[in-house]
C-alpha cells in the first residue's frame, strides 16, 4: 500500500484549518527532549525452536507474504491458503513455501500447524480466526479484528479465553517509530494522564479499492478504525468508555443510496471519545480529503506531549525509545516499518508464552469503539456507550 507524506505546516496552509492538537503545539513552548543516543541494539534469539505457521491471503494487498514470517529465524511455513487458484501459487513462492490448501478451513486441519496467520478479507476474520482458535492454534490476524459486528466481537473473545491460545491483531500504528515511542513514554510517567489525544487515518480513493467480494465498496469509515485507535488505546492500554460521531458524504458513486451493502453514505467520520483517564480523544477515518494518505496521531497530557517523534515535557531522561530489533535478514516491511516487528512480537510470545502485545482485549478495545461511533453518526452524532471488553468479560 502506497504512503503519502505531507509536513504539518503545509497541511494546514492546503486544508485551511487547525486542529485542536496544532492549537497547543503553537501555544506550548516547553523545550523538546531526545532519547539519549545509545549503542544500535542487534538481536538475540531466545530458542533454536521454529514455530510452524500457516499462512492465509493473498489478495490485493499481499498482506500474506508482507510481513516477513518467511524470513523470521523462528519460523517454518508449513503450509499457504488463498481461495483463488492463482493467489495461491503466489503466496507459495512469496513464502518459499511447497505445500498449500485450498481453504483456512482445510488448512487448519493439518496437525503440524501451530500458528496461523490470517490475512484474509476482512468481514472473515472473527470467523477464520475462531476456526483456528478451535483447532487449537494461535492466531495472528490482520485488521480489523471484526467487521461492523459487536456480536462478532462477542464470540471472538469468548473463544479466545476458553481455547487457551494465543491471539494477537497486526495493528501496524502501535508499532510505527511515533506510536511505539509514545507507549514507552507513557510507561515511564513522562506524559501524565492524556488531556487529549488524535489519531488520523487517511485514504483518499474516490473508487473504491478492489477486494474479495467487494467488502470494501462503501465500507463505514470507521469500521476500520485501528490505525487511529491505536495512537490512545496501543499508547496508554486505557480505554474509550463513550462517543459523538460525525459522517460527511464526499458525492463518490461507492456511497450514494443503495450503491453499496452496508446502507452506508460517510465517506468520512470524525469521532470525539471520553476516555477512562477522564480526557478525550479525537480519532477520524477519513477517505474524501483529495489525494491525502497517511497515519498519524499525537498526545498531550498532564507532564508532556508528543507528535511524530518529538517529546516535549518535565521528563528529561527518557526511557529506550527505539523498536525491538529485528533478526538478521528479516526487513522491517511497510506501514512505518511495522510489519517486522509484528511478526517478532507474535513469534516471541508464543516462544516465551506470553501474551502479545496486541492481545484480544487491546484488538477489541481499539476495534469496538469505531463500531459505536458509526452507530452514533447515524443517529446524528448522538452520544453512545462503548462495551468494555477486558479480563472476566463474557
């Protein structure tokens, strides 16, 4: 998936507004702190044991094969799926790999799978991803880790606690340079409770982009909300408690009435939540601002706050702020350089049996609430409750 940059200042010259985050950056004057420069970090492996994965998907995004489980040291791909014949042979020789099966169905069947990665459409990941939990694998799926279904939800994460197994969501923004540092920050006390946080996912595409059976046409925006969510949720592990949506319609052929499944007509939504640390959030999915793709989020909190990679606060020696490093060979990916350290995370917590960083609770607490905001848009931007799905629920 292509990126598109555009520096803050002639953003906000091309869009002719400020946001509530730019307000305060030009307001504050604190100075700003660097992590201390440290010796470049080289990986260690902890076990010789390679985890047999599966591998799921391999539409238009190629997530199937991007993000490096071919090239972990911990890793033997034993087996590939894709619905479509020729995808199939591709993620084959994308993943070295000499063995496949025509579905995840018959895939998560073979006993020497231990972990499946789902890469699949995204209305089918609860679906596939409760089908390998009941095999009795891990799972790591792509986003979002459900479509537009609370109940959906629901079930997931009932599976996920009575299998016993390890489930994690691949949500690229909590490992982009920016975000991963902010968590370390947040950690180690150097923002304080967040006043206010932002989280800007933009994809401009005034056609829709293609996919399997058409999922994406006239998609609610936020229902794919994770690369905003996670700047609040993947920063603080807190949680958005309730929320006031707005949609815009852009005039695409893909949102006018009765042109697509969902009954949709935002092409845009703009969401403020109230957060359990009692501040709030401003998250948006937004597909109409001409030519604009990007994946970006800042905080501001009591002792500090932080945009891209600059921190400015009370805290001057700041914690390890770089990424866990990777095993030679193995490349950092796309999204930030996110997909690397994605598959480490994943690999590593079932090797040291753990849970990943972006378990089942974290995925739907960044999931669930784009759910609720939709719902909101559609009721004119009334406020809503968000169901909190933590340790004990269902």
């Amino acid at each position: 998936m292509s990126e598109f940059s555009m520096d803050r200042r002639h953003f906000l010259e091309t869009m002719g507004s400020v946001s509530a985050g730019a307000v305060l950056m030009s307001t504050m004057s604190e100075r700003a702190y660097s992590a201390p420069i440290r010796e470049k970090k080289t990986w260690q492996p902890i076990s010789d044991r390679k985890v047999r994965v599966g591998i799921v998907g391999y539409g238009v995004c190629r997530f199937g094969a991007a993000f490096g489980f071919q090239d972990h040291p911990n890793v033997e791909i034993i087996a590939v799926s894709d619905l479509i014949p020729e995808r199939r042979e591709g993620l084959m020789k994308a993943c070295r790999c000499s063995k496949s099966y025509e579905s995840l169905e018959v895939l998560v069947k073979d006993p020497k799978i231990e972990a499946v990665f789902v890469a699949t459409d995204a209305p089918s990941h609860a679906k596939h991803c409760i089908e390998v939990l009941k095999h009795g694998k891990h799972v790591m799926s792509a986003v979002p880790a459900v479509l537009g279904s609370i109940e959906d939800a629901e079930c997931l994460l009932e599976t996920v606690q009575q299998s016993g197994f390890k489930y994690m969501m691949a949500e690229t923004s909590c490992f982009r340079p920016d975000c991963y540092a902010m968590r370390q920050i947040y950690k180690a006390g150097g923002f304080g409770r967040l006043v206010f946080s932002e989280g800007e996912y933009y994809h401009y595409h005034s056609t829709p982009i293609p996919s399997f059976r058409d999922w994406r046409v006239g998609m609610p925006p936020l229902w794919y909300p994770t690369h905003s969510t996670a700047y609040y949720i993947g920063v603080t592990g807190k949680r958005f408690k309730s929320v006031s949506c707005v949609g815009f319609n852009a005039g695409f052929d893909a949102y006018k009435a009765g042109a697509n499944r969902y009954k949709n007509s935002f092409t845009d939504e703009v969401a403020l939540f109230k957060t359990s640390e009692g501040g709030s959030s401003r998250m948006l999915m937004c597909k109409g601002i001409q030519d604009l793709i990007a994946e970006r989020g800042r905080v501001f909190g009591e002792r500090g706050w932080m945009e891209d990679i600059h921190y400015h606060g009370t805290m001057k020696d700041l914690p390890d702020l770089d990424r866990p490093s990777l095993p030679p060979g193995m490349p950092a990916g796309g999204h930030g350089g996110s997909h690397g350290p994605l598959t480490n995370e994943f690999i590593t917590a079932i090797l040291q049996d753990r849970e990943p960083m972006v378990n089942i609770y974290e995925a739907l607490a960044m999931t669930v609430p784009g759910i609720v905001a939709h719902q909101s848009a559609l009721r004119d931007g009334e406020t809503l409750k968000i169901p909190q799905y933590d340790r004990g629920s269902v």
